[in-house]
C-alpha cells in the first residue's frame, strides 16, 4: 500500500498528493531587502525545495504589493512617481533573492495590476453582506477577524494602529473594520471604481492576487510573523467570507521575527543589516544556514558571530557529504517534521555520504 506523502508545520498535519500552492506575502518595494525580509523568503523557498523533494510539486505565488501608502510616500520624499521607484527597488530585491539562491517564484502578482480584481472583491463582500459602502470607501466588517484571532481587543487595536489601521476613521461602523476600497486622497494613485475614485486596501490586494493567481484556497501561506496580525487575519477573513471556503489555508508558515539587540530591524531605528552586507561577508550557503539553522517560528537576535557557527556548519556538512554510506531518507524524514533544519544537519553530519549530500542540495547550499 502506498503511503500518503505529508509534511507537519506547527503540529498541522497536511496530507499532500502531487501539487502545493504557496502563497507568500511579498514585499512592498519602497526601500532596500534587510535580514527580516531574508529570513521569510528563504524559510518560504526552502519549504517549497523540501516539498519538491518529497516528490510534491510546489506553485509559489509571492505578490508584490506595489500600490501602498508607504510606497506612494517613499516615491513623493524622491519626487519619484510610485510605479517607477518601485519597479526600481523591486528590481534590487530580486537581485538579492537571486544571490541567496532564492527560486523565482512560478507567479509574481503585482498590485497595480489587479486593481479590477480588487473592486470585483468589493463587490462580492457587498453581495455576501460582510462589507458596506461609506463616503466612496468599501468597508469589510472585521470584528469576526479579531475574534477569531484570539487576540485581546485593546492588543489587536495596537497592531492595526501600527500597521495603517485608521481605527479613528468616523465613516467606519467599527474600529476594526478596513477598506477593501479606500476613497481617493491626496498624494496617492487612484482609479476608477462604481464607489468613486480610490484604491485597493493593503489586505484586500493579497485576497485579490492569491485567488487569482492560486485558487480559492492555499496549502501553505508564509509570511513573517509580525504579519499575523492584523494582515494574515484580515487576508484569512475576507477570503473565507467571499468563498466560504474554510480554512482559508492549510497551514501558516509565519518566520520568526530578527531583531538587532533586541529591537525588530527597521530604517527608522538604524539597525537595519542589509543583505548586500551579509553576502560581502560571507557566501550565500553560510547566509542561508545562519537563517534556516533554528526554529522556523522562533524570533531570534543577529550578532555577527552567527555567520561563523553557521560556517562552521557548513564545513562539517560539506565534509560528511565526501564520506560512503548515509541514509537520505531519515534527512527527508526530519524536514517533513516541522521543517527542523537544525535535526536535519546534525542527521546528515552523523549519516554523511548521501545524506549529507542531498541535504546540501536541498537547502541550496552547494
């Protein structure tokens, strides 16, 4: 008999036959890739290289979110327009996934260029109930999604405030509701729509992209964690709502937060290690074991003297792979259970030979 292909993330289980969707949350293209954005798309391509060795194809989707308030105020503060400086930035980005030996993904949407799927959305939420028309925005009512989150509601009102939430909006019936279509303002791109000239809401462009380009539903959804909330909920949120296909995705990859002395990286506190710098330092295998040699989901600190144990790694993987023997099949195992790099490694040193060698190859570090 013939025994069904699986992988586990996070304690779920998922059965797999001969194909798995992937849909990655990709970057908004206003600035340089960071370690933070590394560490997400080398777990989300490493899940998909483990897949395709145990024979399941992966389709990889990750979107480009190239309509964004953030964008449109990076391009204005360079006297840029928005489409050109992100084409610019998106170009730079896909050099450093190119350096890490980071997979082209089969599928990479663009916002802009889904505009019309996003007002189709709108539509379909106003059909089903779950969203209402306000002063030329489109709301989708959110409270459900902060409930089912788990999350305390004066946490939950933190994070949306955080990333964009405009919970004092008076047009909203509630705090925790979002624009699917956010009526035109000054300062940023907007097209036409039955509601009025606006754009697409941030949450409302991976809903559009992900069904268009995959399907009602997901295998997996990466995506680093510090997107959980309110990003992946409200993506989940108005995906089940518009389908009724539930759940949305099968099992959530969200990478672990990198943080520099204990702050989260980001441009405005200057702590910032850039991709380039990492790889001037070091090659990409030892960049890409420095990243994948933990717990996918736990949040950890870079300090420079990582990229020597992951060396160090990398040479005694390298050194098992010349030795006879080693069994690749209990490497496979280990990475079909949670992605345990780390167990792999150590599997591979103690097997060598044809262990070590498929692992090397693998996690794209020969």
């Amino acid at each position: 008999m013939t025994e069904p292909q699986q992988i586990s993330l996070a304690g779920r289980t998922v059965p797999l036959v001969d194909r798995a969707r992937i849909y990655t949350c990709g970057i908004t293209p206003y600035d340089v890739t960071h370690l933070g954005h590394a560490a997400t798309f080398v777990w989300a391509d490493t899940l998909a290289r483990v897949l395709r060795a145990l024979n399941v194809e992966p389709v990889m989707c990750r979107n480009v979110t190239d309509v964004d308030d953030v964008l449109d105020a990076a391009a204005g503060r360079v006297g840029a327009y928005y489409d050109r400086f992100a084409a610019v930035q998106q170009f730079q980005f896909e050099n450093d996934m190119s350096l890490l030996n980071i997979r082209q993904p089969e599928h990479e949407p663009r916002a802009r260029r889904y505009v019309d799927v996003v007002v189709r959305l709108a539509a379909a939420l106003l059909a089903t109930g779950d969203a209402y028309v306000r002063g030329g925005s489109v709301y989708f009512r959110g409270r459900r999604v902060v409930e089912d989150s788990g999350l305390d509601p004066v946490r939950a009102a933190a994070l949306a405030a955080e990333y964009g939430g405009r919970l004092d909006d008076p047009a909203k019936e509630d705090p925790f509701d979002v624009a699917v279509w956010q009526a035109a303002e000054a300062g940023h791109p907007a097209w036409d729509s039955p509601w009025g000239p606006g754009r697409p809401g941030w949450h409302a462009e991976c809903v559009a992209m992900s069904m268009s380009v995959i399907g009602v539903g997901v295998d997996f959804h990466a995506g680093g964690a510090d997107l959980a909330f309110p990003h992946h909920a409200y993506h989940r949120g108005m995906a089940e709502a518009v389908t009724g296909v539930r759940p949305y995705a099968r099992a959530w990859l969200h990478v672990g937060t990198v943080t520099v002395d204990g702050a989260k990286m980001a441009k405005s506190a200057g702590n910032l290690v850039l991709v380039e710098d990492l790889l001037a330092a070091a090659p990409a295998a030892v960049v890409r074991m420095m990243i994948l040699d933990r717990p996918w989901a736990r949040s950890w600190d870079y300090t420079e003297g990582l990229l020597d144990v992951a060396a160090d790694r990398v040479d005694r993987l390298y050194a098992a792979a010349g030795r006879p023997g080693g069994d690749p099949g209990r490497v496979l195992d280990v990475l079909a259970r949670d992605l345990d790099v780390a167990g792999a490694v150590d599997v591979a040193v103690t097997e060598g030979g044809a262990a070590a060698r498929l692992l090397a190859s693998v996690l794209a570090l020969a």
